[in-house]
C-alpha cells in the first residue's frame, strides 16, 4: 500500500511539472508571439506617413519612420527598462508596497552589466525576462511611431531620432512606471487605471508631439497670410487608409500583451488572467470591447466626415478612447464612447488647425485629447472599482483619472517642448527652407520612390 | 455606473464584473447603441441624398 501511494505521489509530482512546463511555455509564446504582432504597428505606420506624404518626400517619411524604431528599441534595451522598475514610486526612487520598484530593484534586474546582466541576455533559467522586455520594446517604439507622423515633410533626421528616443526610452516610461505599474504613485495614490495605456502611451505620445510641433512649425504653404489652412494631401490615401488597418492588427498584440498570464512566479494570480494592477480580467472582455471600439469609432468618424482618412483614424481613436477600460466596460457602452470620440475627431483637429498648428496626420488630436478623453470618460463610469487587487484598495474615480489624465499629457509636452526648443536652438530641428521646396527625398535619400512615376498599367495580352 | 459588487474588492468577484453589471444599465445601454446605430443610418442617407440631388 505504501509503496502504491509513493508511486502515486511520484507520478502526480511529476504531472504537476510537466503541466508547470507547458504554462512556462505557453507564457512565453504568448507574449513572444506579441512582439511581432506589435511590429505591425510599425509597418502601418510606415504605409500611414508614407502614404500622407507628398511624393517628393514619400522616402524620407519612410527613413525617418525606420530610424526611430532602430533607435529606440536600443535605447529601451540601454536604459528604458531600467527607468520602468526605478521609478513607479516617483523621484525618490524607493520601493513600492508590491516590492517589484525602486533603485534597487532596478539596478538588479535591468541593466546590461554587472549581476543584473543576467536577466537582461539569453538564461535557460529565466524565460520571462525577454519576453516581457520585448514587448515593453515595442510599447516604446510604437509611443516614438505615434509622433512621427505628425512631423512629417520639414523635420531634419538626427533631431527627429533624438526626440523618437527621448519619447520612446524617457518620457512615456516615466509615465508608465507611474501609472502602469502596481507600485505607480498615480495608481497608489489616484486610484488611476489604464489597462490599454489611453494615457500612458496615447496621451503622453501625442502631447509630446504638440510640444514638438509648437517648436518646429507648419510646413511651406500649409498656412495662408490671413491664417487660413490648406489642404496638403498627401500622395496615396489607399496606403494610408491600409497602413492604418495595418496598425489596428498590431493593437491586438499591443493589447493582449497589457494582459499578465496566471501560474508563474511572476503572476499575480494563479489561475485567472490579470491586468497590469493585479486585478482580473481575461481575453474574452478584450474582444469584445475592442471591436465594439473600432465600430464605434467608424461610424462616429464617418458620420461628421466622409474621408476614409478619418474614417480609420476613427477606428484608431474608438479603441484608444475605451482602452483605459477594455477589461470593464460593457459592450455596448464601449461603443457608445466610441462613436463620441469619432465624432470628436474632425472639429478637435481643426480647432488644432486654427491655432496655427500643422499636425499632418491628425496624431495630437487622434493620440493626444482621445487619450484623454478616453482617460476622463472611464473615470465617470468606472467610479467605486478597485484599482489593485489588494485589499483597501484605492478605487478609481473621476478626480484620480482626470489628475492621471494630466499628469500624463505633461510627462508628453514638457520633454516634447523643452528638447525641440534646444534642438531648434543648436539648428537641428527644421530642416532648410530650399531643401523643403525641393522635396527632402532629393536632399537626403539616394533612392527614388518611384522611378518609373506612378505609370497606366501596360496594355494586356490579347 | 459603479462596481457591481457590494464590498470594493476583488476578491468577491466571481462572474460579470462589467460596469453595470446585475442592473438594468446594459439593457439601456444597448438600445442607446442600437438608437445611435439606426439614427446615424437616417442622417447619413439624407447627406448622400443631398448630395444626388446636387
């Protein structure tokens, strides 16, 4: 009998570590399988600036759109991540309730030297670490991309880069650390709540653009004498209209990726999906409410614009406008937040317009005062959750959303306007007057977008 | 509007744990949504109309 019950025991023993090693095994590919979802995002991005481009500039767009993921995925490798662990508890750099922040926390796992070198390269023993880095990584260079649009056709290369990581490895993490992140003061303190980062990547991305823009000002011919705009439409609305869908697939990832899987060490729980605060949620509430956000965006979009410009745009601010709440909110009422934020689209990027701001993409607007909204609208209905799992749990509220929804928006434009000031100021941020009428591509680029033109198809065979 | 569980605590969640969840909110929710929906459909073809007929 005692041997039977050994037996028995040995056998469960080894059941209960093989099954550890499938959900070790599913973790990792889950959110390896993330990254090059999120890649996505930067091949709609490039299509999107691309195709807004006019044809003298179409490849210098595209160089710049590329650099800035080459950059600043290093940069995040160099430092970012370090920043993401250091910070959540504020400037004093100490360690937060959950213990997983704080100088000294980060130091032992994020850099690329010393002990903590281990977790930062290849360790059969660690299979989370750069997983979780990655797609952080792509977070940071989907936050650069957000911006790069808008700057589109007047904005010299090496500056561009150098604000791309700024934003990408500095600003938006600051941000994250203290809002995306269980010891994050605005969640500690705030109650905020971001699941899908409205804030913390969409906001602070696009007020960091208009920091920028103030600086770098409108393209030649964008504005009249009399402050009236022109249109400067760009060379292919089909690539941009795909670039943008394009993007939308990527968000799938981003999104899946905001989700914390059960059973691990690292897990906040061992048997329910939950999101970055600990508290519960599972795929299933992500597809709902992110489709019912696309729709609703569309068809808010198109009601007050027939553009399919804006139209997509539309799908992108209908998912950044409930993704503060994708883990809570109804259907239906996402939906309805949706259709809000595309109606808002069109009159919050001329109200932009009328201020003297070029904003050739729509990213302030569609990024910036959707994250917010987003952001604000949650806090309304959200009202009374808890924002961690733990007990005596701050809630969200109205006030710390609104608080969070600032903060935000500042750790954008500050950085955003203060380093384009200083790039402007060493002659690094506008490119020359002659090489924007010429066409930047003629400037910089040793290539031809299309050498051919943009020719009739060749007669078909009889 | 609110947590849909007496106690704020995540703890007590078992189920739907939606905004409005257990009240009479998502049935209103999803006819507003429907009403939109169908209101738009009205508008938008009244634009295109306008816009034949020119």
């Amino acid at each position: 009998m005692e041997e039977k019950i050994a037996e028995l025991t040995a056998k469960i023993a080894e059941l209960e570590a093989s099954s550890q090693v499938t959900n070790t095994m599913f973790a990792e590919t889950y959110y390896y399988l993330s990254i090059p979802l999120m890649v996505l995002i930067h091949a709609g991005f490039l299509a999107y600036e691309m195709g807004a481009t006019r044809v003298k500039n179409v490849l210098s767009s595209g160089v710049k759109n590329i650099l800035a993921f080459a950059f600043v995925i290093p940069a995040f490798y160099f430092f970012g991540w370090w920043v993401y662990w250091a910070f959540p508890t504020g400037i004093s750099l100490s360690m937060g309730p959950m213990e997983i922040s704080g100088k000294e926390y980060a130091d032992a796992i994020a850099w690329g030297w010393g002990e903590s070198a281990q977790y930062m390269g290849p360790n059969v023993a660690d299979n989370a670490s750069g997983v979780f880095w990655g797609a952080f990584a792509l977070f940071a260079a989907t936050t650069a991309s957000i911006m790069s649009g808008s700057l589109i056709e007047r904005i010299q290369t090496v500056g561009f880069v150098i604000l791309a990581v700024v934003l990408g490895a500095f600003a938006w993490v600051v941000a994250a650390a203290w809002g995306w992140h269980a010891d994050g003061w605005l969640v500690t303190q705030f109650g905020m709540h971001d699941f899908g980062a409205a804030g913390v990547v969409h906001a602070v991305a696009g007020f960091f653009a208009l920091g920028v823009l103030i600086n770098l000002g409108p393209r030649i011919g964008k504005f009249n004498a009399d402050g009236t705009a022109n249109d400067l439409s760009g060379h292919n609305m089909p690539f941009t209209a795909t670039g943008l869908m394009l993007i939308i697939v990527g968000f799938w990832g981003f999104l899946m990726a905001c989700m914390i899987l059960p059973g691990e060490g690292w897990s906040w729980s061992g048997s329910t999906g939950t999101t970055i605060y600990g508290t519960p949620m599972n795929l299933s509430a992500l597809s709902f409410n992110i489709l019912m956000g696309i729709a609703g965006g569309i068809i808010g979009a198109w009601l007050l614009n027939r553009d399919p410009f804006w139209m997509m745009s539309g799908a992108l601010a209908g998912i950044i406008s409930v993704a503060s709440g994708l883990d809570v909110y109804f259907p239906a009422l996402a939906f309805i937040v949706a259709i809000i934020a595309g109606l808002l689209l069109r009159p919050a990027a001329k109200m932009l317009e009328n201020f003297g701001i070029d904003d050739a993409v729509g990213a302030v607007t569609v990024h910036g005062t959707i994250g917010v909204y987003g952001m604000v609208v949650f806090g309304i209905f959200a009202s009374g959750f808890p924002a961690l799992f733990i007990e005596n749990a701050p809630t969200i509220s109205i006030l710390g959303q609104l608080v969070s929804a600032i903060v935000c928006s500042l750790c954008g434009f500050i950085p955003g306007y203060l380093l384009s000031l200083v790039l402007s100021s060493l002659g690094m941020l506008r490119t020359p007057e002659a090489a924007e009428i010429a066409g930047l591509d003629t400037t910089k680029v040793p290539a031809q977008a299309f050498p051919e033109g943009i020719p009739a198809s060749a007669q078909p065979a009889e | 509007m609110g947590f849909p569980y007496d106690k704020a605590d995540w703890s007590v969640v078992d189920g739907a744990m939606f905004m409005g969840a257990g009240s009479s909110m998502p049935f209103f929710y999803t006819i507003i949504a429907i009403i939109i929906c169908i209101v738009f459909l009205i508008y938008g073809q009244m634009i295109e109309n306008d816009k034949y007929n020119k």
